[in-house]
C-alpha cells in the first residue's frame, strides 16, 4: 500500500494536485490531507520509548497517520515549501514519528516540493539534503522531486513527470 500525504493547508491547490496525480497511477493508495488532522507537537517526554512501545502519550489524530505510515510500504509526501521548509502540517507529523521511526525501516519515502521559486533555487536542494538526512537515519529508501509552480495548477505540465516519479 502507498499512503500520500498532501501537506498544504490550502485546499484543491498544487499539492493536492500533485498527490490525486501520484493516486491516479497508484493502484493500492490512500491520500490523506494534513489539514484534516489535529495533531499536537511532540513534548519529547519520551513516553513513546520508555513505556508506549513506539505509540505517543498525547492521543490525538496521528494515531490514524501511524497507523497508515506502519502499514504502508511507500509513503509519497506532496508538499510546497514555505519561507524554505515545509509546511508546519508536514512538520507536526514529522516530528511525531519519532516515537515509531523504527518502524519504518525499509520502508520507501518518495517527496516532491513545489514552490513559486525557480528550478534552480536553494531551497529545493536544502529540503532534498533535510529528508535525506532523515531518510538514511531512519534506513528508509529514498526519492527526491521538485517542480516550481510559479501559478496555481503549474503542476499540470509536469504530470507525466510525475507519474514516472511516483512510480518508479
């Protein structure tokens, strides 16, 4: 199974695209939106590894996305950048996996970013060495794309790109 995570607080725009572009080619796929969770930040009071066997003290929707993360063997994240991270939806539930990375090993983690900016700028190669970092700590497999939407459905031209993206 391949979970997406479209990680844009602002529905129906590019990263919403992108993902029903990457489920379309997708047979065995869930999309969720990160705005449609509540999801608290990580306390770091380490209950996840000292007595939650991997599940978190806070009870909240990451939950649902743990569960969908575990059972997954791709998690494709869609995701724009903003001030050159990504969105504070993406990073919630980044930071939440902490208390079950170990589970996610072996796993593939495919990300494509969309900005406003150039395909050149710095941005997009500060988040490519940011997720890989997290990527070869977590022994995940990993795939890195990036395409600039300087307007609203730029993501459109670039569909067969990124259907080979997403499947290959």
């Amino acid at each position: 199974m391949t979970l997406i995570i479209a990680s844009s607080p602002r529905k129906g725009k590019n990263s919403d695209g992108i993902a029903r572009i990457i489920s379309s080619c997708k047979k065995d796929s869930t999309v969720i939106f990160a705005r449609d969770y509540k999801i608290s930040p990580c306390i770091a009071c380490e209950y996840c590894h000292k007595n939650g066997n991997g599940k978190c003290a806070i009870n909240d929707d990451m939950e649902k996305i743990r569960a969908l993360m575990i059972e997954a063997d791709e998690i494709i994240i869609s995701s724009p950048i903003y001030w050159w991270s990504i969105t504070a939806q993406l990073k919630l539930i980044i930071d939440r996996v902490y208390a079950f990375s170990d589970k996610l090993e072996g796993k593939k983690l495919k990300v494509i970013l969309n900005a406003m900016a150039d395909e050149s700028d710095v941005e997009y190669s500060l988040l490519d060495s940011q997720f890989r970092e997290m990527s070869a700590y977590i022994k995940m497999d990993y795939s890195f794309m990036h395409i600039s939407c300087p307007e609203d459905n730029s993501y459109l031209k670039k569909s067969e790109e990124i259907k080979r993206f997403a499947l290959s």
